[in-house]
C-alpha cells in the first residue's frame, strides 16, 4: 500500500508514471524484503536457515501469487454464477451499444 500511496504522490495522475513507479519499486523492495527476512531467520536459526531462507523465499512467493490469482479466479466464477444471467446479458448489450457509438463516431460506420 505504501508503493501505491508513493506512486501515486509522484505520479501526478499519470498512469503510466505510476505503473513504471511501482515496477520500479516492486524491483527494489521484494528482493530487499526477502534479504531482510533472510538475515533475521540467520540470526535467529544460524547461517545456514538464513541462506536457505534467502533461496527459498522467492519460490514461495511466486507459489503464493500463482495461489491468490487462481483463488481470484475462483471468486469471479461464483459471482458469475450467482449473479443473474439477464444482468450479465444486459450490461454486454451496453458495452456492445458503448462500442458501436465509439465506432460511428471515429469512422462515420452504420450497423444494424
């Protein structure tokens, strides 16, 4: 949250500015969180759960991503299972219309 809040600030409303900020950011601060981590488990348990900390972290945290995205995934099926079929149905009918105005507009286009 503090990456967002940072970003944010120095991105002056720029989206792009702000996604380079954040990658920029997630680049220096994951590594120098697991190596933290690292040294407080090596201080804690001995140099060697320290460096197997340092290696192993990184794996855990991609499994854990690979785990939130699927569980994401899992939550937006059940909604759409449970949300009713007309409501989906008609909020596809106003992004279709939405686009078909877009379209008419830029190239002057007419479609049944």
């Amino acid at each position: 949250r503090l990456i967002g809040v940072l970003a944010k600030r120095f991105s002056k409303g720029e989206s792009a500015v702000k996604a380079t900020i954040k990658f920029l950011a997630a680049l220096l601060f994951y590594p120098l969180t697991y190596l933290v981590l690292a040294i407080l488990v090596g201080l804690r348990f001995g140099w060697m759960a320290g460096v197997v900390t340092a290696l192993v972290l990184p794996f855990i945290a991609y499994v854990a991503l690979i785990v939130f995205e699927d569980i994401d995934d899992v939550i937006g099926d059940l909604r759409a299972m449970v949300r009713p079929r007309d409501a989906l149905l008609a909020r596809r009918h106003a992004i279709r219309e939405e686009i078909l105005a877009v379209e008419r507009e830029a190239f002057g286009v007419r479609r049944p």
